[in-house]
C-alpha cells in the first residue's frame, strides 16, 4: 500500500475513534480561538489570565485523570472536555446572554444557548470535509457536549438531532465526568486568578469550609504569605486534589465500567459521579460565595457590562447591513436564516476581535 493510500485510510488508523475525535478537535480553528476569549478575564488584561483555551485543557487533564482511576474511556472524556466550551461567545457566560437577547428580541424563539452553539461547531459551522459539514466525530463525543450529566430536552432541537440522540436518558458517564471536571477547573483557576487580580483575597473565601481546610494544608507545608504565587500554587493543587479525590471516594463503588463505556444512562437511575451530600452542600455555598464576592465585582461587572454592548452593536451593524458579513459566512446565507449567521459569525468571534471590530464600525478609537 502506497503512503497516501494508507494516509487517507481510516481503518489503519492508529487511534481509537475517540482518540481520532481529540485530534480533530485539537487542530479546528474554533479550538484555537478559545485563547482569546474570555473566561472572567478578558485576555488582553494579562498573560497570566485563564482563558477558554486553557480552561479547556485543564478540565481535560482532571477528567482524563478521574476517567482512568474510574476505568473509564479517557480519550472520549478529553474529547468531550477539549470541545465542551466550543460554542462560547466572546465576554464569557454575559456574551451568550446576550446574544440570546438579541435573537429572542428578533422574534427568534430558540434564541443562543451554548451548549447547542458547540454541537453546531462540530457538526454545522467547522468545514473539514468536502461531501458534507463538521468535524465528523463520533455520536458519543458529540452527545458528551451536548449534555452535561442529565437529560437534554430541548424544544428548539431539530428533528436530525432528536432522532438520533437519546436525549431523555443521561448522557456517557465520561460526560458526567467532564461536567465535574468542569467545575473543579473553574472554582480552582477563578480563585487563582481572583487573588492575583485583588479582586479578593483568601480571608474574603475563609467562611467556605472547603476553603478553610484547604488553606490548613497549604500552612501545614510552612507556606504562611499568602498572596506569594508560591501559596496560590500550592492552594490549586491542594483544592483540585481535595475535590478530585473526594469524587473517586464517593464515585468508585457506583460506576460500573463493564458495559457502560460511552453509553448512556438510564435517567431514572442515580447519577453515579459526584460528591457525599455534605460535600456537595459545602460546594454549593462555595459558589454563592464566589458569585458574591468576584463574579458580582465591580470591576468584572464593568468589563462584562462593556462586552455586552460590543455584541449588541455587532448584532445591530451586521443586521442592517449585511454584506459586513465576511465571505465565508454571507455564504451561508443561502442556506440559512439570516440572523443565525450573523450568530453564528459573532459566537465565532475572539473577545479582541469583537472589540476591534465594534470599534472600527462605531468609529472609536
């Protein structure tokens, strides 16, 4: 067999079909926009930062991690988590609002919800393969973004993904993961970032019992100054080891690995991934007080506040005059509703292209 032949041969791929879907993840141009948008900073605010990019690849080493200690399919739980903030809009969880806004305000009952906008990534907007739309990856990679831990009944859905979905059931216990994952990387990193930025400090956290004892463990090391990168560091790896190991505690004795990798889950029956009661209670009052004392800051609340009026503008430019539209998608126009284009191209958009944009066609400097 000739080098090409074999090259363009899916069955002497090396790579299990998960692993394949990784790879084809990995090199998509949405994946590599992910760097410059924002998670609760915006990006050009400092390299330190978090952004989708590496949030993304934190939440897929701790769910790689779990997925092997529970004997789980670790390349399918890091597909899922590599794809899983795909459809995120610039200016973080207030861009999608936003958006939503705009297309329900435009008579558009289904609106912007993220979790549908990074399935339509992989299977509509991404453009790898002549013949036909998307990334081409496996059902359970896609259902894995599509859900979370449970359910996806959605009316909005169309019939192509209703039909070949089971969207009444959970959905693969590695999703599960990833969805676990998914918070510990966020709660970890934003209260990383939170003290480097003085937005808030650990005496600000102290009242989370999770807190408490983590800071415990990082003194217990005889690190005592606690706004040194030292003690940030070693307060991450001490939060993520708590929870992670806290999880396979209460998760191993539940999950069945035979005959359940990649499958879905009968939603009447328990989830099997996640936390004591007590635990999960303790989590609970952690992110109410995140939301208090960072999420809800003036200063974040200003820039998020700024980047909702970009996509408001963008929306409002695009729609009255269509042709700002960029090739590529004044394409899609044929074929689709106009105002799910101009969706589309903004959910595309970095958070520093969105600026430069509105300010190129509002004239601000």
């Amino acid at each position: 067999m000739k080098a090409n032949e074999r090259f363009f041969n899916i069955n002497n791929d090396f790579r299990n079909p998960y692993a394949r879907d990784r790879d084809r993840i990995i090199h998509c141009g949405s994946f590599r926009k992910l760097e410059y948008k924002t998670q609760v900073f915006l990006n050009q605010e400092g390299d330190f930062f978090r952004t989708r990019l590496t949030h993304s690849i934190e939440v897929s080493q701790i769910a790689r991690s779990i997925s092997s200690n529970l004997g789980l399919e670790e390349s399918l739980a890091e597909a899922i988590a590599l794809a899983h903030d795909l459809g995120h809009t610039p200016f973080g969880h207030v861009g999608g609002d936003t958006l939503d806004e705009c297309l329900k305000n435009d008579n558009h009952k289904n609106g912007f919800e993220h979790n549908f906008q990074s399935f339509r990534v992989l299977t509509k907007l991404e453009k790898r393969y002549r013949e036909f739309d998307g990334l081409n990856l496996t059902y359970a990679t896609l259902e894995g973004v599509l859900k979370h831990s449970y359910p996806y009944k959605k009316s909005f859905l169309p019939q192509e993904v209703t039909k070949n979905f089971a969207l009444d059931t959970h959905p693969s216990i590695e999703a599960m993961v990833v969805d676990r994952a998914d918070e510990i990387a966020y709660m970890s990193h934003d209260i990383d970032d939170g003290v480097n930025s003085g937005l808030i400090t650990f005496d600000d956290l102290k009242e989370s019992s999770i807190i408490s004892l983590v800071l415990d463990q990082v003194h217990s090391e005889g690190i005592e100054l606690e706004e040194d990168e030292m003690f940030r560091y070693r307060f991450s790896s001490h939060f993520i080891n708590h929870l992670v190991y806290s999880l396979l505690d209460y998760s191993k004795e539940k999950v069945e690995t035979q005959g359940v990798l990649a499958k879905t889950v009968d939603a009447s029956k328990e989830i099997p991934i996640g936390y004591s009661n007590t635990l999960e209670t303790e989590i609970k009052k952690l992110k109410k007080l995140l939301y208090k004392k960072m999420y809800h800051h003036h200063q974040i609340v200003r820039k998020m506040y700024s980047g909702s009026q970009a996509i408001k503008g963008l929306y409002e430019a695009m729609d009255s005059e269509i042709k700002i539209l960029p090739p590529y998608f004044k394409a899609l126009l044929d074929k689709r509703e106009q105002h799910r284009v101009i969706s589309d191209y903004i959910a595309s958009m970095s958070d520093r292209y969105a600026i430069k944009l509105y300010n190129e066609l509002y004239g601000r400097v």
